[in-house]
C-alpha cells in the first residue's frame, strides 16, 4: 500500500470518529415524549461545544410538513422581496372570521410572527410570487426545495418537507448570518422571533403544526442564547389528538431543556 493510500485511510478514519464523537445519543429523553403519549424526536446542537445530542436520531433524518415554522423563512423572502416594508408595516385583516381571535384584526409582521397568523403569510407569500419564492427557497437549500401545491398552502398541504436535522442547520444559518438573505432582514427576523427573554438568556423561537394529515405533525425549532454561548434545537412530534399535541410541543421541549439546564 502506497504512503497516498494510507494517507487517505487516516483522514478517513479520523474524520468518522471525530462525527461519533459529536453526537450524543439521549434514549432517556424518550420519558418526555411517552408522558404525553407521542412519539417525536429531539435535536439539541451546542455551538461551543460543536456537539449534537438526539433523541430518535432516525426520525431526525425525516422529512416532515414545515407548516408554521416555515414562517421563520418566509418572514425573511418577504423583507427581502419587498413584499413588505419592515416589521412596523400594517396589513388589513380581510374581514374573514377565523378560529383565533387573535388573527381577526389588522397585523403588522411581529404581531402575526408571534400570533402565527396564517392569512396574513399567505398574504405575504403571493406578494413575494411562485417565481421569486422558489429561488429563494432554492438558493437556500431549504428542505426539499419543492413548493408545489400553491403559492399560499405549499408549506401547510403542499410539497414542501424538511427534516429536524435540516432545521437545526437553518437556524444556525440565521444565527451566523449565513443565508442569502440581507443583514437588515436577518436582524429584523431576529428581533421578531424573540418567544421569551430572561436575565439568564434569550430563546428565539417558531411553533408548526400540520393538521391536514391523519398523523398531525407538530414543531417547537428554536435556539437559546445564553452566556457565551448558543444552543439550538428541534423538537417534532406526531399526534392523532389535535389538542393534546398542540400543547403538548411546548411542554416536551421546554421540560427538555430544563433537563439540559439551558433553560
């Protein structure tokens, strides 16, 4: 065997252990699923420690609905495309009645960021046009880049799916200012997406839930900044029982990460 032959079987072996090194696999975090029956998964990357922990690593790989999470994304085309000004920035309620009281009014972007308003992305979205949101969708690798099905539904009933492990790389995109986007949008989309902040950290984060499927799929994707450091994660759930899991996305990731100490 020549010295190149060797050569490359070393860096081969040192670049796969180095991967198992940096990934913890957490069987025990299963109990925060089973309290509420669900089965689900969880991703934990920690940035300083470049180190991912999972729990169900095989359902990490799989691509699911993004539903309301792909908001995160679509806040970003809209400032980009100009399809709206800026956070500030009013958009007329259609008059239309729906299940959440908080959706039936006028919204500006935070608002419907924090309300997850679906009328008023949907809006955004054929603003932003089928042509322009694919290349965005594209340039940025997201998921499976497919968003056939409608401009307004695509990411609720459509074709798009992404995985919990291609979540966590988004989300660290957006942390290091790594995506095709400006840094204007980038930070207006950081400052929105604030879901709780602390004298101990800041967590910025996105719920989903896809309920035009018999398994409904839930999200809670997010990241924490605490000290000199950042945590992100994913949690993704599947229920057959709207409301439990509903709530129940929430309570997973949050009794998670206080198992963690991050929160």
């Amino acid at each position: 065997m020549n010295m190149k032959a060797v050569v490359l079987i070393l860096v081969f072996l040192f670049s796969a252990n180095s991967f198992s090194q940096n990934v913890l696999e957490r069987n025990d975090l299963k109990k925060f699923f089973d309290e509420f029956h669900h089965e689900g998964c969880f991703i934990l990357f920690d940035l300083q420690k470049n180190e991912y922990l999972k729990y169900n690593p095989e359902r990490c790989k799989q691509r699911f609905i993004p539903a309301s999470t792909f908001k995160i994304f679509n806040s970003l085309a809209a400032l980009e495309s100009g399809a709206i000004k800026d956070e500030n920035e009013i958009i007329k309620w259609d008059g239309v009645e729906r299940s959440y009281a908080n959706w039936n009014q006028d919204l500006n972007l935070a608002l419907a960021f924090r309300y997850s308003a679906v009328w008023f992305y949907q809006e955004l979205a054929r603003r932003i046009g089928e042509e322009q949101m694919q290349s965005y969708v594209s340039q940025n690798h997201y998921g499976n880049e497919e968003i056939s099905g409608g401009i307004d539904v695509f990411w609720l009933r459509g074709g798009l799916r992404i995985s919990p492990d291609e979540q966590i790389e988004f989300l660290k995109k957006i942390y290091k200012n790594e995506l095709k986007f400006s840094q204007r949008s980038i930070d207006i989309l950081k400052k929105i997406m604030i879901y709780e902040q602390t004298d101990e950290y800041v967590l910025r984060a996105k719920t989903g839930w896809g309920l035009r499927f018999e398994n409904q799929v839930g999200w809670f994707v997010g990241y924490v900044e605490k000290g000199d450091n950042v945590y992100f994660f994913a949690t993704n759930i599947e229920s057959k029982e709207p409301e439990e899991g509903f709530r129940s996305r929430f309570k997973i990731s949050f009794n998670i990460l206080k198992e963690l100490g991050i929160i």
